[in-house]
C-alpha cells in the first residue's frame, strides 16, 4: 500500500447517519490507502446498539477495502493496514457491521473509515454510507405496548441523528380477533416530525 492522507476527499468528510457521500478515488499505479483527508468519520452516540458501513463503487470490476477503526484514524505502518475492523473482499462491495457483541464491541466515540484502492489506474468512484441503530430500554418489556381498540396510547422518542426504526420493546401491539375492520391513526404534537407507521 501507498499512504495518502492528502488524496480527495480534501477534508476527511463528518458523515451523518444513514447519508450516503460521494467519493472519487483517483487512477494509482499501486494499490493506495485513503484515510485521514482522504477518509471519513461518524460520532457514535451513547447507546448505539449497531454502526454499519457499506463501501459501494459504480466502477465495473473495482477492487476496495474497507477499513474501520475507533478513536484513532486507519494507517499504514510498514506496508500493513492498522484498523480495528476489516472487509476485503474482491470487489468494490464491502460491509462492516459493529455490535455490542461484536469481538471488539461497539462503543460511544468517533469512528473513522478508511479505503484501500486495489484497482490500478483507473479512477473509482462510489459511495460510503454509515447507519447508527439504537434500541433504547423499555420498561414494558420485549414485547412492545399493548394497544386496546378505542383508547390513545401516548409515546415519546429520543432525537435520532438519522432515519431510526423502533420496534420490539419500543412499539406497539394489538391483539385483534373477529373484527371486519381496524384502523390505525398516528398523530405527533412535535411541529416538523417527520415520522411513518
């Protein structure tokens, strides 16, 4: 590997949740690691239950790794690629997922994302897209919130940094038998919330 830390992107880009950014690897004679300004990030909140990372590249036949590691940005040191979590596959398709039971488990802090260009001269371009799920405790336990027909059920989420599904302990459930219809309604008082059922 060749080290570029200074190779576009310019500025190591600060990825939000689920947002895919666009990158352009340019044409190399070697195989060429892009981190530090040429690599991204993304802040993993406290408790974050899953951080996944998917490399995807629009170049036919390209070759990219995709490198993770914590706290501390991926490097190159004598020749190897120093991350906490690899992909190296042989295309330029690559997915890391980061649980709590992961080996080396998922943690609040800064997570930093770099890419290894195998494909020799020719540019490659594609996306990176990092998505932080979080499931938050609930006191009814796993089997969400028991619904009863007629009756309003009030509800509070925590912000989210980006599109979050909730379910399991965090939805709701109605047991439904001889009925010819049902209708279910879904009504915020947050002004802008944007939310689907």
């Amino acid at each position: 590997y060749i080290d570029t830390a200074a190779a576009p992107p310019a500025a190591q880009v600060e990825l939000t949740s689920g947002t895919p950014a666009r990158f352009a690897l340019p044409a190399t004679a070697e195989p060429t690691l892009y981190a530090g300004t040429a690599g991204f990030r993304i802040q993993v909140p406290a408790g974050a239950s899953s951080l996944t990372v998917r490399l995807n590249t629009t170049t036919p036949s390209a070759d990219v790794d995709l490198y993770v590691r914590r706290g501390t940005d991926v490097e190159l040191t004598n020749g190897e690629v120093i991350a906490d979590y690899y992909a190296e596959g042989p295309t330029g398709n690559e997915t890391i997922t980061i649980t709590r039971t992961s080996e080396l488990p998922l943690e609040a802090g800064t997570y930093f994302i770099g890419l290894g260009n195998y494909a020799r001269n020719v540019q490659v371009n594609g996306v990176v897209t990092a998505t932080v799920e979080r499931a938050p405790a609930s006191p009814t336990g796993g089997q969400g919130r028991t619904l009863s027909f007629g009756q309003q059920a009030r509800w509070s989420f925590d912000a989210v940094e980006g599109p979050t599904l909730f379910s399991g302990a965090n939805a709701f459930r109605l047991d439904v038998t001889n009925v010819s219809r049902m209708e279910i309604a879904l009504r915020t008082e947050t002004p802008g919330a944007d939310v689907d059922l």
